[in-house]
C-alpha cells in the first residue's frame, strides 16, 4: 500500500508524494528522490540544518536531543520545525503535510 505527503516547496508548489514504508531511511532521502537531486549537506546526521522542513497540521512528533539542538541554531526555527533526515516515513507519517523552509525564510 501505498501512502502520501504534500510538500509546498520553496517556490510554494505543492506537491504530493507517494512512499512505502520504510522505503527510504528517512524524509529527506525520500524528497530528494522525488523533486530534487541535492538536499541536506550533512548527509542525515542532524548537524547541518539544511533539511529543515515546517510540519503544517496535525502531525508533529518531537524532535530528539540532538536535532533540537541544530533545530534551535537555526535563524528561521518555527514552532513546528523538524530535520527531515530525522523523520522516518512510516505509516505515521501517512497524509503529513509540511513546508521545505529557505535559509531565512
Ligand atoms: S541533512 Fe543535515 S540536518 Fe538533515
């Protein structure tokens, strides 16, 4: 079965996406398969805050230590702001909507 997240990109496209579970090891990889060929510079070691992604609705897990740390390093950090290297595209994660963040934005 499959399931789905919508994405608004930095350009305020948005799109869906379909995923198995457990297909990619986490979110990040799963977008850069999908839209783009280049995303997250430290490779999903929640050091870089590149991936950083807004949750928008219902879903929001807390982050772990560690990825709040970076999280709160970040100019731009939201309320519901998570790494996307950090999520892990399961079933619960299943009609999650959320928005790619700019540098700034
Ligand atoms: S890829 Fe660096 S924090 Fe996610």
């Amino acid at each position: 079965m499959d399931y789905k997240l919508y994405v608004v990109t930095q350009e305020g496209e948005e799109r869906e996406i379909s995923y198995k579970p457990y297909e990619y090891n986490n979110l990040m990889e799963l977008v850069v398969n999908e839209l783009w060929e280049d995303w997250g510079d430290c490779m999903g070691r929640a050091i870089c805050g590149t991936c950083h992604i807004e949750i928008l609705g219902a879903y929001h897990a807390e982050p772990e230590q560690f990825e709040e740390h970076t999280i709160s390093l970040l100019p731009n950090k939201k309320a519901k702001s998570r790494l996307a290297c950090q999520i892990t595209p399961d079933k619960r994660v299943n009609n999650m909507r959320f928005r790619i963040l700019k540098d700034f934005d």
